[in-house]
C-alpha cells in the first residue's frame, strides 16, 4: 500500500527493454548518437513544434532550473505559484543556475495562480526601479502541487497576463502526462498553442527511470541552452540511455497510457476516500495526487497497517495526507486499502 509519490514506482518494461537494445556496441557520446536525434524529433513531432529545441537532462530539478536561468537574469525573478515545486522543493537550484535570480511566489487558489493575483505580484514588483529584481518569467506548474489542473483557458489568460508585461512563461510539466491525459488534450494544445514559452517534459513521474526533456519553441534558443546544460554538468556522456528512454516513452503513446492507468487509479482511490466519514478531501483531486485530512485515530490505524503516504500532522491533531498513486499500483493494494478504511 504505498501512496507515498510516484517517484518510488518501478521504470515500464518496455522502457528497460530499449535501455537493453541501446546497451548494444558503441555510440558516440554527449548527444552525437543516433537515438539522441530520434528521441528530439520524435518530440519536436509530439509537439508539434519542428523547429523545437530539446535537450534531455536526467532531473525534473535540472530540467527546471535550466529553463528558468534561460529565461530569468541574475537580476530578474520569476513569479511562481506559493505552492510552486520550484519554490519550495528545488533547494534554490533556480536561484542558482540562474546567478542569483529571485522566485517571486503568488498567492493561489487551489495552487493556481489567477489573472488577477498575478497582475497583484506584478504590482509588487514594478519593473524600472533599480533597487528591485526585474520582473523576467511566469512559470506555471501543471499538473499543480496540489493535483488540480490548469484549464486550457486558464493557461491562455496566465500567458496573455504574462506577454502583456513581457514575461515569458515556461511550464513545470513534472506531471505533463497526467494533465494531458485528464484534459484530453495533445502537448501543442497545453504548451505553445496556449502561450508557453518552455516546458519541462516530464517522464520520470511516469514509467522512466530518469529523463525529463527541456523544450524550447524558440529554435534560437538551441545553443544557449546546449551551453546551459553543458556548464551545469547535465550532459551525459553516454546519453542514449536517457534516448532510449524517451523514445521507448514516446513509442506508441506510452506516456499517455501510463498516464491515464495512474489518473484512474487515482480516482478509484478517491471515490473510496470520499465514502469514508473521518475523510476530508482538501482539493479535488484531478490527477493521480489526492490531497485528505483524517483523524489521528485513523491515521494510527492506516500507518499501523502498513499504509505508506506523506502525512503532516497539525496543532489540533488533525493530519493532512497525500496520497500519490502511479501506473504500476496494483489494484489488490487499493482494495486492501480501501478495506482498512472500513475497518477504522
């Protein structure tokens, strides 16, 4: 029964396998080889964006980071949700790839920046005034920290907020899949279409082992970023192994799949949450990420059980668990967990 993050599930079989075939003879290194091409048209295609620029990194950390330091001068700062990962899980890796850019958090509603709330933060931070860091991004992150979605009109209205004050915007896309496949929408919808700038494409969240892709929709960005990466020690020497893991993703919609399978998993875990009456849903759940609050009493008997999930308890007493499921969770541990419910 482990909730805890869908970090911790295994890597697809299919993507083990092409890590496989890939261990095959020799290539040349640091992004010369042949699965490095295919895997950056095969998403330059997915996007629909064929003149993209995409290089892959191992983090969601450093896929993030590099392009926000892109976007953002030592001296600027980027506006971010409160809830922002980057904000407060990324141990000011942007602030410093960057040089020493400033994040500027916004305040959301279940985790979403508004129109209005970041028109509020802009005030804040008026550009022209030397004593002040420079307002220099918008970074969206989608799914959010808290499993809600950003509608494809809300992106629209974020981006154009954004372009109106000459901010860029790059997507957070750790759970890209998972938002694409609950929208129903494609990449190009979701990302430039709406307004995005960049987009960190995530895939580690989702079946891979390690490799999430930096996505530029402006070609003129392929070597600074090229440079970034290489500065930052993000280039892998033998990078078909992070190739073949994208492309295994990308063959034949994997990443959706596995997406969807992890999104209903989700909502099958919800549906028995909600039937519980010592259980709050704090936000409603959107993705595969369920944010509750139980009882202590409950909370004991879940973790004596064996249950595994992050939990902070609060001054009354009350915890507020997250629930994370992905692809790979049997249906067997639901039910034993949905089981323990009913017994506490």
């Amino acid at each position: 029964m482990f909730f805890a993050s869908d970090n911790a599930g295994p890597a697809h079989p299919k993507v083990m396998e092409a890590l496989l075939a890939a261990n095959e003879g020799h290539a040349r290194p640091y992004g010369n080889d042949d699965l490095s091409e295919q895997a950056a048209r095969a998403i330059r295609a997915l996007f629909e964006a064929p003149e993209a620029s995409v290089h892959l990194v191992a983090t969601g950390t450093a896929a993030n980071a590099l392009c926000l330091a892109a976007l953002t001068p030592p001296w600027g700062t980027a506006f971010c949700a409160d809830l922002a990962h980057v904000e407060e899980d990324e141990c000011n890796a942007p602030e410093f790839f960057s040089g020493g850019a400033k994040l500027s958090p916004v305040d959301t509603t279940d985790a979403r920046i508004t129109p209005e709330a970041l028109e509020a933060a802009l005030r804040r931070r008026p550009r022209g005034d030397v004593h002040v860091p420079q307002p220099a991004a918008l970074t969206l992150t989608q799914a959010t920290e808290r499993g809600t979605l950003y509608t494809l009109g809300q992106i629209e209205a974020l981006a154009a907020t954004a372009r109106a004050h000459g901010l860029p915007v790059h997507m957070d896309g750790a759970r890209f899949a998972n938002a694409c496949a609950a929208l129903g929408c494609t990449p190009a919808e979701m990302t430039w279409k709406a307004g995005i700038d960049a987009v960190s494409f995530g895939g580690t969240k989702n079946g891979l082992l390690g490799v999430e892709a930096v996505v530029f929709f402006d070609p003129a960005r392929e070597w600074e970023i090229a440079l970034r990466r290489k500065r930052a020690a993000h280039l892998f020497s033998k990078h078909r192994y992070l190739a073949a893991q994208m492309l295994a993703y990308l063959h034949e919609d994997l990443w959706l799949h596995t997406a969807r399978a992890a999104n209903a998993k989700a909502a099958r875990l919800a549906d028995g949450l909600r039937a519980c009456p010592e259980i709050a849903l704090t936000h409603r759940p959107e993705v595969n990420m369920i944010f509750a609050r139980l009882t202590p009493a409950l909370h004991a008997h879940l973790q004596e059980a064996g249950a595994v999930y992050s939990a902070i308890e609060a001054a009354d007493g009350t915890v507020t668990a997250r629930f994370v499921t992905d692809w790979s969770l049997p249906d067997t541990e639901i039910d034993r967990f949905l089981a323990l419910l009913q017994q506490g």
